[in-house]
C-alpha cells in the first residue's frame, strides 16, 4: 500500500518535471539577458518591440473577433440541433470533429484554392477580405472545443422544455435564444472562449501563410532572428494559455456554484 | 357554449394514431382532469391546446377563435410543466415578470402584478431567490404564478405534482384548486393519480388507449363507471363474472347463488356471461348490516389499510373485496372463516366492454 502510493508520487514527479524542468529552464535563460545578473532586460526589449505591440493586438483582436462570431454560429447550431434536429447531431458532431483530423495547412491551401484573386469570393483579393477568411479560419479550428462545451452546457438545462415554457409566455425566438438559452449555458460558451483565445494567440500556420501580421508567425520570426527574446516570448505565451486555463476553471467553478442542480 | 372546445381532435405519430375522436367541451372557469395511464395520449391532447403539436385533424376553439393557425406563443394559454422549466438564470421576481416583459407591460405594472402573484402563491418574501435555492415545491408555484401573471385564458398543468412528495402533494393539489377558483380560470389537469383527479376537478375525463373513455364530475366517474376500463381504473372495484339467466327479469348467478339485479338487462339473453363491478366500501359482513343480497364465502385474507380492514372473500371462482371501518372494537375475520356478505342489489354495476 505505501509502497503504491510511494510509486505514484515517483511517477508523478518524473511527468511533472519532464514539463516543469524546461519551462524552468527557458525561464532562467530569458532572465539572463544582462552578463552576470538575473534582469528583466529580455522582457522590456520585448514590450517595447512595435511589432510585438501590433502583432499582439492583431490577434487579440482576431482572438475576440473569432469569439463572438464563433458563439454566434455555434450556440444556435448547437441549440438548433438539439431542439429540432436530434437526429442529425451525429453528423453535426463529425463536421465539428473535422479540423482536428485535417492538418491546418490543407484547409488553408484549401481556401486560398477556394477564395483566391481570381475565385467567385476573392477574399483573399483584398486586405480585410483576408482578415476575414483568416477569422473564419480561426472559427473553424475553434469548432471542436467550442461545439463540445456549449453543447455539455446545454445537457445540463432542459431546452426544450425552457423553450416551450418561454414560447407559452409569448416569447419569440430571438428572446428565447437571448434571454432564456444563451445565459444559461454561459460557461460553456466562456470555456470555449477561452481555449479558442488560447489557439488564436499563438496558431501559426493559417496566418503565416495568408500572411496576416499576427502573433504566431511574430513568435517565429523572433525565434529565428534573436537569442533572449524568444524565451521571454515564449515564458508570456505560457503564461497567456495557463491564465486561460485559470478562467475556465474559474468560469465552471463559478458556475457550478450558481446551478448545482438545473 | 363551451369556452374551450375541442372537435374531434386526431393525432398520429408517423403511422401510429395516439389521439381518436377526442370530443369535449370546458365551460369558462371550470377545472377539468385528464386520467389515465401512461401512454393514453394525456400530454399529447394537452400540446395540443397549447399549440406544441398541430392535430391530425379536429378543431380547437377558444371563446369563439379558432386556434388552429395560431403557434404557441400567439395563444393566451399559460402552461405548467412536471419539471417546473423555470429559468435558472432569473431570481423569482424574473421568471413571474418574463411573459409581462415579453409583452411589453411598463416596470410600474410588471411590479404591481408580480408582487399580486407572489401574494398569491404566498412566495412574496422569496423575490429575490433563484430557481436552485428553492425546494420543488416553491418552484412548482413560482412556475404557477410565472403561467397566471399574463392572464392566460387557458391554463394547462402537465402533471404538476408528480415530482413532489407526497405531503406537499397534497396541500399544493388543494392550493392550485383553491387559486383557480378564486381567479375564476378555465383549466386542464393532466394527472396519473386517480384520488389527485377525483379531489381537485369539476370534471374528468378518464383516457384510455388514445381515446376518452368517459366523461363525468368525479361523483359519476367514482360511482357509475361507463366502462370495465374505468371501473377498474378509477378506486379499487371488484369485478365479477357472472351468468345472465333471465335478462327480462334481471337475474343472475354469482359463483352459483342466484342474485337479482333489480332491473332487466338489455341486449343479452339466457346463459350470456356479464361483468359486474362492486365497491370494496358497498359491501359487509357486519351482523343485520344493510343490504337486500347475501352471498356466503370463504375469508381469503385480510389487511389492515390504516381507517379501514380489507377483507378478500372467495364466492365461487370470484374473490370480492370488502372494506370494514376500523372502530377499536372491530374484530377482522380471520381466514378460512365462512361469513355471509351483504349488499344491495342497486350497487352492483353492470359493467359494458
Ligand atoms: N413526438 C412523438 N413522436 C412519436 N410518438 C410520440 C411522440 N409524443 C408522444 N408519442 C406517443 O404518443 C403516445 C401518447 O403519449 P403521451 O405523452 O401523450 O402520453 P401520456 O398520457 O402523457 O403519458 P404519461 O402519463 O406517461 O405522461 C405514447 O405512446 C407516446 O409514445
Ligand atoms: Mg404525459
């Protein structure tokens, strides 16, 4: 028995530290930009980069952009489906599955095939045609996460039942879905958003390549030019996916607290 | 004139009918049950009123206007659901408010008339609390007050008590009765519990297999059952075979022993089997006790059921329940006792399949 819990631990430690160790590592290494003292220096260099502040925004900007139009197909799909169409939620939950098993870099090919210069959409022809495509880009590789969390969200309360009660009262679809669906399965929705946040900020293959000044092909560019910089880099994408993760944990926390038997 | 009037409503599913010919008429003001066992197509009629299912065919009227073309949300129908299908996203105040603010009633007036409905479902101090703080019972009568504060001109409750214990049950059955009164409004109360329908309606409709197999105030549902469906469904009935020996004359044999029914029976002749039905309660083995027709038998078992000690009787292939008050002097027969049961004739139902 002790000697179990004893083996558990040891196996416990190696994965952490498998994780831990060069996180550590590139830690201590961005802080020692100055030549014989630990110093934010790598840090301020990067902050007061003008491409690190433009890329930075561009994709958060991207990052809430592809949030709320993501919600806006995928709440109502999700609700849709399970209120009218059970039957072809299958089929649904495959199409949301897809850009897990299609590697990024055939989708994009795919749209620049689709919605180049020359196409019916040419997309691609313009500079804000090609921040949309890269948004819906950004949709589609959200898809799988967002799809999943509204959807477990929207088990846990009744909606079709929430539905007819509020349709008895006089509501029409809009407010139903607005008022009576959509603050109901919040944390579903801020979960998927925080994940599509995370994926946004550092995804690398659909902005480079529709070349967009996002943060991603940056973080390469940096990595390939530099030597402290990358690792204070890559020490602030860490800590921008792990506050992510927080706020999820956070979001559930909250609200399990706020509807433990809905 | 009929305040709520369904012609001959049908509905399948696919190639399954689970609605026939459904017929009735509910005048304003009147508390109407839908019984019957699960599957009799309860719900479905009810969905129907309230525009969730579209008929197969049939009309629904109410107070004169034709409800076919209209979508659940176009009714005056408030609607109350066995998962109470509140928000859990409003306090109490919220969810009574939702339909006023849907129809754009001002805040001074959405105020006004929550604050009258949670007077009365007797909640007005729990405002502020959500669906989750609330027991079952409170929730079911926010959902009350939530249906009533449009003033709907139909209310309809889907089994409304059956996720409740069985106490509040019984005290919230006897509230939702004492509010409809008081407001007056025409309602429809679906139910599987038969002494939940017989306590609480002005009318019953008792369904079986998709159809309504009878009609009546709960006095007539009880006593004069129209079917063996009915009678068997409704109270504890039994049912017993006997022989037609002259239908002219109304006499037949019970295990045997011959028993006049008082009055002839139509459209059966000479060695026919009929069904007859009789209360546990209309019968007695009690010394001198009431009651034109004795049958003897033998004490099968018997139990004791709080007030009251049933007795079951072995009267030639029949076994008869009987029911005797408990008065602490009473002595329960014992089994394999031989007693003489008595009751009158009147009170044996002939029962039609
Ligand atoms: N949407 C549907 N599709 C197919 N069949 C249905 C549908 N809704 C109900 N039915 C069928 O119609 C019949 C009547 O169902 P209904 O829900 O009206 O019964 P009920 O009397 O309310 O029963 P319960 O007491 O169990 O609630 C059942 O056989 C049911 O399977
Ligand atoms: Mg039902």
């Amino acid at each position: 028995m002790k000697a179990q819990r004893l083996g558990a631990w040891i196996a416990i430690a190696i994965g952490a530290s498998y994780f831990i160790i060069p996180l550590l590592g590139t830690l201590e290494f961005s802080l020692r930009m100055r030549r014989g003292a630990y110093s934010f220096d790598a840090y301020q260099s990067v902050f007061s980069d003008i491409q690190f502040r433009e890329t930075f925004g561009y994709s958060m900007l991207m990052a809430v952009l592809t949030i709320i139009f993501g919600m806006l197909l995928v709440v109502p799909t999700a609700y849709w489906v399970r209120l009218r169409l059970p039957q072809v939620r299958p089929v649904v939950e495959f199409v949301t599955l897809l850009p897990l098993v299609i590697p990024a870099i055939v989708i994009v090919f795919g749209y620049l095939r689709l919605y180049n210069s020359s196409s019916i959409l040419p997309l691609t022809g313009s500079t804000s045609g090609t921040n949309t495509l890269l948004m819906f880009s950004y949709m589609t590789l959200s898809l799988p996460y967002m799809y999943r969390a509204v959807d477990t969200a929207m088990r846990a309360i009744d909606v079709r039942t929430l539905t007819e009660a509020a349709e008895s009262l006089g509501a029409k679809w809009p407010t139903i879905l607005f008022r009576c669906i959509f603050p109901n399965v919040m944390s579903g929705v801020l979960s998927g958003a925080f994940i599509t946040f995370a994926i946004v900020m550092g995804e690398f293959t659909m902005a480079a390549l529709l070349n967009r000044p996002a943060f991603g092909p940056y973080l390469q560019l940096v990595g390939a030019n530099k030597a402290y910089e990358p690792s204070a880099l890559a020490v602030i994408a860490f800590a921008i996916t792990w506050l992510s993760m927080g706020l999820i944990q956070l979001v559930s926390r909250f609200q399990k607290s706020v509807s433990p038997k809905a | 004139m009929a305040f709520l009037k369904l012609t001959n409503i049908q509905k399948s599913f696919g190639p399954v009918q689970v609605v026939h010919n459904f017929d009735m008429g509910i005048s304003k003001g009147e508390f109407v049950s839908f019984l019957g066992p699960s599957g009799c197509g309860k719900t479905t009629v009810l969905r129907m009123i309230a525009g969730f299912e579209t008929p197969s065919g049939g009309s629904i009227v109410i107070d004169g206007k034709d409800q076919g073309t209209l979508k659940p949300n176009q009714r005056n129908i408030g609607m109350v659901f066995q998962a109470y299908a509140l928000f859990p996203n409003m306090n109490v105040h919220d969810n009574v408010a939702f339909g006023l603010k849907v129809a754009g009633a001002s805040k001074a007036d959405i105020d006004t008339r929550v604050k009258q409905m949670l007077g009365l479902i007797k909640l007005g101090h729990l405002a502020d609390r959500f669906p989750y703080q609330l027991s079952g019972g409170q929730q079911q009568r926010v959902a009350l007050a939530r249906a009533l504060a449009v003033k709907p001109q139909v209310l309809l409750l889907d089994e409304p008590l059956s996720a409740l214990d069985a106490k509040i049950r019984i005290s919230l059955r006897e509230e939702i009765r004492q509010i409809q009164q008081q407001l007056g409004i025409t309602t429809v109360f679906v139910t599987h519990d038969q002494e939940e329908a017989l306590s609480i309606s002005d009318r019953i409709v008792v369904m079986n297999a998709g159809r309504a197999d009878q009609i009546g105030t709960p006095f007539e549902i009880y006593n004069t059952p129209a079917t063996r469906f009915v009678a068997s469904f409704v109270g504890t009935l039994n049912i017993i075979e006997a022989k037609v020996i002259d239908p002219a004359a109304g006499s037949v044999t019970i295990g045997g022993q011959p028993v006049s029914l008082k009055e002839p029976i139509a459209s059966l002749k000479g060695g026919d089997s009929i069904s007859l039905a009789l209360r546990p309660e209309a019968g007695s083995i009690a010394d001198g006790s009431r009651g034109d027709t004795a049958l003897p038998g033998e004490v099968v078992s018997t139990s004791f059921l709080g007030s009251v000690i049933r007795t079951k009787l072995r009267v030639g292939s029949d076994v008869i329940s009987f029911d005797m008050f408990n008065n602490p002097g009473t002595v329960p027969p014992v089994a394999g006792e031989n007693v003489t049961l008595r009751f009158a004739a009147k009170d044996l139902l002939v029962i039609r399949e």
